[in-house]
C-alpha cells in the first residue's frame, strides 16, 4: 500500500520529530507524538515511517542512543546512569538497542579511547556518531 505524505502532514510531522529531538529523555509514547502532530496515532505511525523511513520509536530510540553515546564518550556516568538520564527505564532493552544500533555494548564504548573525536568539530561529529540501522553490506570474500 502506499502512504503519500502531503506537504501538510509533513510540516505536522515535523512538529513531533523536533518533540522527539527536544524532549528525549522524558516518557514519549506514539500516542503523544501523534498528539504534537495533530493526527490519530494509527495515522501519525504510518505518515511518520512513509516520511521518515523508520518508525516513530525507533526514531526516539535512535536519537536516545546518540546522546547516550556524548555521555558515554565523556566518561562521568555509569552505563546505568546514561540509561535512565536518555529516558530510558530497562537497562537490558537499552543495552540490546545500543549494542543493536553501534555494534558494540554500552560497557564496551564507553572503555574505548574516543580520542581520534575530540579535534572533530561538534556540527560534524553529530553525523559521524550518528547510529544508524541501516549497515553497509559486506562484500563476500573471494576464496
């Protein structure tokens, strides 16, 4: 089926993509995203994924993953304390959605020298410590 995002929609859906950019570590649920975007949550989903290729959860997921991993990257917080501080309420789901989305474990980031970040300029940094789902496929290996 497909989902046609009119100009319209698209300025509503803004509206709950900033919310979600915004007011990440505060309990969102689709119910409420689709409220800032005026719509019906059933409706809101299906726009939000037809215009942003991704659901509006994993969307929030993402971004929480990419401000745990500023605050991992700075070393201050426990992977606990990182967890709850993106809004996140079960370690275990943001573990497997962090270990999902970076390809390591939160532990594991966070132990690593993130030195070669430091004399990259923050407006940069943004898109290169950007988790995404979407991974580049592998070559097989000619044997």
């Amino acid at each position: 089926m497909l989902v046609v995002v009119t100009p319209s929609d698209l300025a509503h859906l803004r509206r709950a993509r900033d919310l979600m950019d915004r007011e990440y570590a505060k309990p969102l649920d689709v119910p409420a995203m689709a409220r800032a975007a005026l719509m019906s949550p059933s409706h809101f989903a299906r726009q939000f994924r037809a215009a942003y290729g991704e659901t509006p959860y994993g969307y929030l997921m993402t971004r929480r993953i990419e401000r745990a991993k500023a605050l991992l990257r700075l070393g201050d917080l426990s992977v606990t304390e990182v967890c709850m501080a993106v809004g996140c309420t079960s370690l275990g789901s943001f573990s497997a959605r962090f270990t999902e989305l970076v390809g390591e474990t939160p532990s594991a980031y966070r132990a690593r020298v993130h030195d070669s970040l430091a004399a990259v300029p923050g407006c940069h940094l943004k898109g290169l410590t950007r988790p995404s789902r979407f991974r580049e496929a592998t070559r097989p290996s000619s044997t």
